[in-house]
C-alpha cells in the first residue's frame, strides 16, 4: 500500500487535506471493502494509472 499526498493537476500546490492510498494489491483492497464493480470501478482504474506510472518512473 502506498500512501500519496493530494497535489493539484500542475503539481504546483500540495492540498493540506488527506492523503490518497493505492494499493500494489487490488485483491488485497477488495478482500477489505466488499467490492462493487460500478461504485468501484473509477478508483479501479486510478489505482492502475498510478502503479503503471509508479513503475514507468522507476525505470528512469
């Protein structure tokens, strides 16, 4: 699990409020909450953009 703080889309101001959480593990994060594919299904892909781009900058 990796825990993000919010910034806005120009990366230039770090919200105060909350932090996001992704998980490396979607099983994991669906064994936790009861998982419904429509209510679920953004913060699904979210989840797959920031572990593909967490792996794409590493390789730089």
């Amino acid at each position: 699990m990796y825990k993000v703080q919010r910034a806005d889309v120009d990366g230039l101001k770090i919200f105060e409020v909350g932090e996001k959480y992704f998980f490396e593990d979607l099983g994991l994060r669906n064994a936790i909450r009861v998982f419904d594919f429509r209510r679920d299904v953004n913060k699904l892909m979210e989840n797959a953009v920031y572990m593909h781009l967490r792996e794409f900058l590493s390789m730089e």
